[in-house]
RNA sequence: GGCCCCAUCGUCUAGUUAGGUCUAGGACAUCGGAUUUUCAUUCCGGUAACGGGGGUUCAAAUCCCCCUGGGGUCACCA
C-alpha cells in the first residue's frame, strides 16, 4: 500500500500551532514510509482573500522544512487542490448519490428543521431527520425543481446500520447510525459542505491514512457512510488528540488569547513574545500575534527545531527517555501506535527548554545570522551586511552565551547598541547599590579614574585592574560589581562584567560611569 | 442534554496491546547543595503520581463493571 496522508486548512490568515502539529504527523507518517503528503485548501466556503489567507499557512510549513508532495504552488496528477475548484467532481458524486437514492432533495422549510431540532432538544431525545421529502413524488420533485423551490442535498443515513472502526489511536469506535441526522452534503447551488467534499477529496487523491485532530471523530460515522456509498474503499483513520492550553485540557483556540495572558503557565510566553515583539514595533496586546500562532514563535526568534521537538512530545514519544528529537531522528521512528489518546497542554517551560537546547548547537554563525534581521528590523543596527557589525554583534552573541535561548533575546543585550542617554536603568537597584551605600560613588569616581589611566582594555586586564582594586580598598567584590554594571548597562545582572566593559569599550564606559555618577550625585542631594 | 472520547508526579510522558522484573522510570518545572564577580549555565541531591469503588486473579497502573471528574461534538462552518 501507498501511504498518502493529506492535511486539509482553511485558509484563515494564520497557522494554528495545534494544526501545524496535526499537519507534523500527518508528514512523519507519509515520510516514515516512503509516501507522499499533499496540502488541500479547503476553502468551500468562498473567502475573499484566498491567496492572503493562504500564504501565512504556507510559510509555516516552509518554516518548519515540512514540503508537501502536491498542493498549491507544486501541483501534482490528482490537482486541482482547492476544493473551490472541485465543483465536477463534487456534481458527479452528488448525481450518484441522487441516481442509486442514497441521497434525497429535501424541501423542507430550514425553520420547520430548526424546529424540530429544538423541540427534540427539548425533550431530550436525539434528533433525527423527518425525511418529509421522501414522501414527495418523482412528479412533485420535478415540479418543484421547474419552480425553482429552494432545497438541500441530504444523505439518507441507513438507519439500521452501525459504524465501527478500527482506530490507530482510540482502537475501536463504533456508532448507530439509527441516531443519526441524514446530513446536508450540498446546498441549493450543489455546493458541497465540509463532510461530502472531504470523503469526495479524500477518495479521489487516494488518501490512505486520515490523521487528524480527535474533534473530528464524531465526523467519522458520516464520512464512512458516504465513502460506503460512493463505493469507495475506506481511509483508516487515527484520531490524535487536540492540543489543549497550557495545565488544561481544553481545546487551544484562537478566541481565547485573553484568557491565556493571566494563565500563570501561559505567562513565560507572553512576556517573550512582549519583550521581542515591542522592539520590531508589533503591538503583541493587539493579538495579531499569539503563541496560538505558528507565526509567533518564529518572529520571536525560535528555532524550527525548538518548535518542533515540543510538537513531536506533545502525543508522541519515541521511547521511554528520549526527549531532544530532530525531524530526521522523528521521520525515521514515527509510529502512529505510539501518539497518546488524552489531550496535552501544550507545555511553555519544555518548549523553552527544548529550544534553549537546539540553540546550543548552533555554531556562531548561526546564531549571528538568527540575530542580525532582528536587530536590524529594530533599528539597532544599520545594516546587517557591515562587516565591522557583524564581528561585534558576533562578539556580543558569545557574550550572552546560554542566555540567548530565543533570537529575540538578543534585545537583553540592548546595552551594546544604544547611545548613552537611552539606557533603561533598573532604579531600585541604581538606589541599593549607587545612591544609598556611602562610598559606593567615591570609589567609582576613582575606580574610573584608572579606568583612563590603563591602556590595556581587555576582559583580562581590567579582571586584574578592578580586582585589585576591591583588594586594596578592603571592600567586598558584591560592593563595587554591581555598581559598576548599574552604571555600564542600566542592569543588576548580566553577562561576565569585565567581557562587557572589555566589549564597551573604553570610551563608553568612562562615558557611561560619568554619567551614572552624576545621576547617583543629583540624586543624593533630592 | 444526546452521541463520542479521555483519566499515571505541578507539567510533558514511559509503563496498559501479550497482568508479575513497577516499594511506578525519564524529562521540564520546583526545592536544597556544589561551582561562579552577578545572572544564566554546568554538576550532585530531594519533594512529587496510578481519581474512587467493586470485581476477575496466587498477583492489577495494566483486564471487566459502576461511579466521579475532565473534554470534544451536536450548522445549509470547516
């Protein structure tokens, strides 16, 4: 057997990170034997902006180095791949259903239906359909068509019947199809709905596994109908779970961001993508950016790899201990009989971590390459070809060493790139360690003073020189350090101290410690 | 409410198909300690789970039933 797997979006302007996940197993399974994975764009309901709302779901798939066999932009023999464009074969399966009547034109009023769906809501039984138009006569259908009487298509569930599948991941399901409505399959203009045109697709682009998120199960039921009676052979399905919220188990969705920022595991995300995004001018508050967004976790500066492993163990697991996975290492032992059956929240501090450790084995140049557009988007550098630039941006990244998990963290090491006078200050440590503690401005007033006397400006020179310095004043390092950090960067903390005056340079840091003394000085005399 | 799905540390999970090797393993988070000029890293160590009740069995996290809890879905959306 061929594996074909497809993965069929809406075209809705953005890549939801549950789907991408769906569409990532979806990929593994066709890769892992040798098959083909399509993209279908299932945009039955006509959408204004197609090509718009198309190109961010494609970008995420580029992003992630996830190709598709055929879909848009590559074709491929069972084209075309928007569902928009499948009309024919929709109208052709549809007559079938007519001809053997396993399908009926239903004339009924939509209120008189809605009704009865309310009244058996009601008394709490499950609805089924009335079927008032099978009693209508060839000659009154026939009328009714000349007359141009509005209706729908239905399938006509075979109500003794049951369902039964054999899941990949929840085993065996099965349903009575004596509880069923007869669905609508198309509408009054033979457009097709979401159930008809996927069983049509799906039989037609030869789909052997239907890999998809476990909401869809209670679509199942219908859609083996129609393929039954289309005479199609069957798909076999695996149902994986959704992808629930952080420490939850619902649905993440879209409609929920609000929520998200106040949930405490959801949180660490958020600031990130504040933090980054603020400084390329995205007003991330405006939400047209969420961690909901594949999209989000790229302009923040995460890796392929980072998002990916987090997707891979988020259902999956490829042994008992192993949990730094690459798309080949995943690619070659992906099994569908490994993906759990409870929804994930999806976990920010594993994600985190998963992408501090692929950032680790990122050479130099790599991370430079990750930093450099972000900086430059930001206005922080010029240009991201200089080569006077890229050397120092180069000397800052191995300055921040682990810090740098996320490209966009790049912009805690702000200190290298801003003028003096634009230096955030942290005020409540400026005051600890600067303004309140006696000597502390005396012994930066001559601790600079050798700052301009020395020559030699390297990390290891100035070690010695401000070593020396706390030996010979009998102070403590923990008094002088952050005060002179408070004054070099407006921060308590940060990389090695010596590497950052070193990389400062001199200039800017008797600059910058006459500044932070003066500050310290006006501020004593309030 | 109907139908369906799910249930192991705070979280992500291994173990459930073939019951014993599970006084339940790993990872992240957390807490403690070591290293360190701060932070981060690194290294060591600790806390921490089979939702409840019945069965079946010599033996159940694993099989069966019930309960409870959680969730998905009920469109002329996808």
């Amino acid at each position: 057997m061929i594996v074909r797997t497809r993965f069929a979006p809406s075209p809705t302007g953005y890549m939801h990170i549950g789907g991408m996940r769906t569409a990532l197993f979806n990929w593994l399974w066709a890769r892992r034997h040798g098959g083909q994975f399509i993209l279908r764009i299932d945009d039955t309901d006509q959408q204004r902006n197609r090509d718009e709302a198309l190109a961010p779901i494609l970008s995420a798939f580029r992003w992630l180095g996830l190709n598709w066999d055929e879909g848009p932009e590559v074709g491929g023999p069972c084209g075309p791949y928007f569902q928009s464009q499948r009309q024919a074969f929709y109208d052709k399966a549809l007559q079938q259903l007519l001809d053997t009547r396993q399908a009926y034109r239903d004339f009924e009023n939509p209120e008189d239906t809605k009704a009865q769906r309310e009244t058996a809501e009601k008394e709490k039984r499950q609805y089924i359909s009335s079927r008032s138009s099978l009693e209508l006569s060839d000659a009154d259908i026939s009328q009714f068509l000349s007359e141009g009487r509005a209706h729908v298509i239905r399938f006509l569930v075979p109500r003794d019947q049951k369902v039964q599948i054999e899941d990949h991941v929840r085993g065996h399901v099965e349903w009575d199809c004596s509880l069923m409505p007869d669905p609508v399959i198309a509408r009054n203009d033979r457009s097709p709905l979401y159930n008809f045109a996927t069983v049509v697709d799906d039989a037609e682009f030869r789909i052997s596994h239907v890999i998809r998120a476990e909401e869809h199960l209670p679509n199942t039921p219908v859609q083996v109908l129609l393929h039954q009676a289309l005479g199609n052979e069957l798909p076999q399905w695996a149902h994986i779970p959704y992808v629930a919220a952080p420490g939850g188990r619902e649905k993440l969705s879209k409609r929920r961001i609000g929520q998200y920022r106040t949930n405490p595991q959801f949180q660490k995300l958020f600031e990130l993508g504040d933090q980054v995004l603020s400084r390329l001018g995205i007003d991330s508050a405006a939400d047209a950016l969420s961690p909901v967004m594949v999209e989000y976790y790229r302009r923040v500066g995460f890796l392929p790899e980072g998002v990916l492993n987090a997707l891979f163990r988020l259902g999956w697991s490829l042994d008992d201990h192993t949990e730094y996975i690459s798309l080949p290492t995943a690619q070659q032992n992906f099994s569908l009989d490994r993906i759990i059956r409870s929804a994930a929240g999806l976990d920010a501090d594993k994600l985190l971590n998963f992408q501090s450790h692929w950032m680790s084995q990122l050479s130099a140049e790599e991370k430079l390459n990750g930093c450099l557009p972000l900086l430059a988007e930001s206005g922080l550098i010029d240009s991201t070809d200089d080569a006077d630039t890229r050397d120092r941006v180069k000397q800052i990244i191995a300055l921040a060493g682990d810090r740098l998990r996320v490209f966009g963290d790049i912009f805690q090491m702000d200190e290298f790139f801003l003028p003096d006078d634009q230096l955030t200050v942290d005020e409540k440590n400026f005051q600890k360690r600067i303004v309140k503690p006696e000597a502390a401005v005396d012994l930066l007033r001559e601790l600079r003073r050798r700052l301009e006397a020395t020559a030699d400006f390297s990390a290891a020179a100035l070690h010695e020189l401000i070593q020396g310095f706390v030996t010979e004043k009998g102070i403590r390092a923990g008094d002088l350090f952050p005060a002179i950090r408070l004054c070099v960067t407006g921060k308590a903390q940060g990389a090695d101290l010596f590497e950052t005056l070193s990389l400062l340079g001199q200039s800017r840091v008797l600059s910058r410690m006459d500044r932070g003394i003066g500050r310290a000085e006006s501020l004593r005399a309030e």
